[in-house]
C-alpha cells in the first residue's frame, strides 16, 4: 500500500464482499468489487438462497391464534 491517491483514482483497492480481501476496484477487474469470479459466484448463490429462503418464510400461522390482550373487554 504505497499508492498516492491522485495517481491511483482508478485503480482503487476494495474490499471483496465475499472472501472480505483486498479486490482492485478497476476496470481491469471484471468481478468487481469481487476480487476474482469464484468470489462473485459465492456471493451471487448466497444471494439467491437468501432469497429463496425469505420466499418461502412467510407461514405465520401460529401468531393468529393468539388473542391480543384488552380485545376481550
Ligand atoms: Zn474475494
């Protein structure tokens, strides 16, 4: 890390979402802000099943059977 900012704008290092290490944040980087594509891939799969997962989640049946306190009186 002895970049100077005004001569290195474009060619920033970020951190990479998925493994969390240095990624080149530059146009000669296609996967960023990954740092490389099995990185990008990672995190597109988690994405996906995060996703899928919240899809499916909403099956609150329980809560309904359960009475509010004070609806009663
Ligand atoms: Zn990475």
């Amino acid at each position: 890390m002895t970049q100077t900012d005004s001569a290195a704008s474009t060619n920033r290092v970020v951190t990479c979402p998925a493994c969390g290490g240095a990624s080149l944040y530059a146009s000669s980087n296609p996967y960023r802000p990954f740092c490389c594509v099995r990185c990008r891939q990672v995190d597109l799969g988690a994405w996906a099943s995060e996703r899928f997962k919240v899809s499916v989640a909403p099956a609150p049946t329980d809560v309904q059977d359960v009475p509010w306190p004070g609806t009663s009186a």
